[in-house]
C-alpha cells in the first residue's frame, strides 16, 4: 500500500489522538446511539489527557459524517488529531472496525488503522440502468472517494402503443439510445481505469444495461469486471447488497495481496533482497533500502529508539552512538517502523501475523542490497 498520504500525519506535532470508531447509523434511534458512542470516546479522551481543542475535534468530525447523503453509508470512521486539534487524518474504514482504537499517546497508533481501511484496493462501483449509471470510485487509502453519474438521453425511453412496422423501429431507435447512453458510462470507466490502478469494477443494476455497458468494456477495463444480479438504481433501490459484494471483493484483492508479499519475501530473500526481523529491517530503513515493509498485525510489544529523525532509529543504545545521535525517544516499534516507512517513501502492507515466514513480526523487500545488507533470517 502507498502510505505516502501518511506524511502529514507524522509530520505533525504530537501528541495524537487517534481513534477507530463504530459509526453505523442505520436504526430508528440511531442519532442517540451515536451520540452515546460518540460521547464515550470523548470521555475516554479526556481521561487518558487529550486537552478540550483534540476531543471536539474528534467529537465534531465522528457526528459530522453522519449528516446528509452519507447517513446511513458509513459504518467505521479513523482519525486522528495533533495536539492543535488540527485532524491530520480521516477516513472511513471498510466496515464497523474489528479493533476499536482510542488513545492518546505521544506517536499516532496507525496500524489498527492501516488493517481496516476501506480504499486500499481501488475500484469502481456502477449501477447502471438504461439511462445511465451511478459510479462510487474508491482510489486510494487517504484519498477521498468519488462519486460520480453519468446520465444520457431519455427522450426515446418513453412506452407508447406502437404495432408493426412501427413498433420495430421503435425498438430499434430505444436499443440505438441504449447503446449510445452505455457508450458514455464505458467512456467515463475507461478513463478511471487510465488514471487509476483498478483492481475490480463491480457491475449492477438493469440486466439489459449490463450486458450492452459490459459488451462495451475495452482492453482496459474488459478483464476487472464482476457482475452482480441484485442492485438497481432507481429512487429506493437497496444499495445494501452492492456495498456489501463490493466488501467481499475487497476483502480478496486484500487476501491476495497479502499472500503476494509473503510469497515475494521468501522469493526475494533467496536473491539477497529481502531481509526479516527486527534489527536487519531497522538497519535497512536507516538506509532508505526498503521498498516495502512487511509488518505483522500483531507487533511484538517492543519499543525501538528514534533521534529527530524518523529514520535515525536502532535497537539499542549502542546503534544510537554509532549514530552520533545524542536525542533519543523509545517508541513501539510498529509505529517506530511506520514513520520510517512513509519517510523513505517505503510502501507498506500489514499480514495476519501467522503468514510470517517463521512467526516474525516484520519483513522487508528491499530496493538495493549492499556489502552490508544481511542476510535473511
């Protein structure tokens, strides 16, 4: 995963407040729940020592999203909060979040965050009828979701009582609209597809507006295609099952992109351009070596050392030494290993912790290797 959209993040002054929380707004008394959940976390907050300006923050931000067209929609929400108040990062998460996050603490706790965010595999969404589509673009983690329509010509849609000869050239003028509204809906896909690294595009909606827009899928955009059955897009459609099917294809591309990077530790870990554990992958990002960092969801409880720099960080005092670094801060290791992640524009991706070749807790695969590079363990 790009974790670039992490800078500000780490570039903010602590402490931080960071926060998972469950903001599903879907029942009759759904305000009021919120507000008690909402009002908990605040609490929670407050008594781990998050001054006023952080709390409403949070509180502001964990309402504010329930308002409007996404009441309803959203499910989790993640924030976090510098010490100004200023939120640094907010975004919704793929569902009611499996690990609920509220700390207070001197770094950002971004790994429970990084395991649930909903737009770390990009795609598209349509819904499509005869007209047009309803087209929801998730991206990329930490950058906002789209949502887009594309509608087109209507005035042949309209049912009149027609026979014969007549009849049939109805039909055809109606299929020659059809035709050139889904040419517009695949126009605007195949775009997205050009700007975007698309895992998926889900298709739903009318049954003959599939088949006409997915016959018009082209080589860049042909081979995402899923289709589903259920789903339409007239006023009060469920949209609850699309959203869900969409879920569960994320929920794959994230199972398989996973075993991927385990697969590619073990492959490049024969060829020199890998290394596991603790120390060696500590040695490698103080070299900006790590191309991408392997972390386990489940980090060992240790603590790292970090001077002013993300990057000048060891394992223990006599790294810092060699190091020149007089300033030393112990930090958890997994948000130790993040910051120096997203500071040497190292991607990131977070696997249940019994994929780990050997039950370590992080891998990385490397960029370069050098004379001192270690081995893999």
């Amino acid at each position: 995963m790009d974790v670039s959209f992490l800078a500000p993040v780490f570039s903010a002054a602590g402490p931080y407040a960071t926060v998972c929380a469950d903001v599903t707004h879907t029942t009759e008394n759904a305000d009021t729940e919120l507000d008690l959940r909402v009002r908990a976390i605040a609490e929670e907050l407050t008594g781990q020592g998050a001054p006023e300006a952080v709390v409403e923050a949070v509180r502001g931000r964990l309402l504010e999203g329930n308002e409007g067209g996404d009441a309803g929609r959203l499910r989790g929400r993640a924030l976090v909060v510098a010490a100004d108040g200023s939120v640094v990062l907010d975004e919704v998460l793929a569902d009611v979040p499996r690990d609920p996050v509220v700390t207070w603490s001197p770094q950002p706790d971004v790994l429970p965050v990084l395991r649930q965010l909903a737009a770390r595999v990009p795609h598209v969404v349509v819904v499509t009828d005869r007209v047009g589509a309803d087209l929801s673009v998730a991206s990329m983690a930490g950058r906002p979701g789209e949502e887009e329509q594309v509608e087109g010509d209507t005035f042949h849609m309209r049912k009149v009582k027609v026979g014969g000869w007549a009849h049939n050239t109805y039909m055809h003028t109606a299929e020659n609209q059809w035709e050139e509204n889904a040419g517009r809906v695949a126009e605007e896909i195949a775009s997205l597809a050009r700007r975007l690294p698309l895992r998926f595009v889900l298709v739903a909606g009318d049954v003959r507006a599939r088949q006409i827009l997915t016959d018009k899928a082209d080589g860049v955009w042909k081979d995402l295609v899923v289709t589903m059955d259920e789903g339409g897009r007239a006023a009060g459609a469920d949209r609850e099952v699309v959203d869900r099917r969409a879920a569960e294809l994320v929920a794959e591309h994230e199972a398989h992109e996973e075993a991927d990077a385990v697969e590619k530790i073990q492959s490049a870990a024969a060829h020199g351009l890998a290394v596991t554990g603790t120390a060696s992958v500590v040695e490698a990002l103080r070299k900006s070596q790590v191309e991408t960092l392997v972390l386990a969801d489940r980090p060992d409880d240790g603590e790292l050392l970090v001077g002013p720099s993300p990057l000048l960080l060891g394992t223990e005092q006599g790294d810092m030494e060699a190091l020149g670094v007089q300033e030393v801060h112990p930090v958890p290791a997994d948000r130790a290993l993040l910051a120096a992640a997203v500071a040497s524009d190292a991607g990131v991706v977070v696997v249940p912790r019994s994929a780990m070749p050997g039950d370590i807790p992080v891998a990385a695969i490397l960029r370069y290797t050098d004379d001192s590079t270690p081995k893999a363990q």
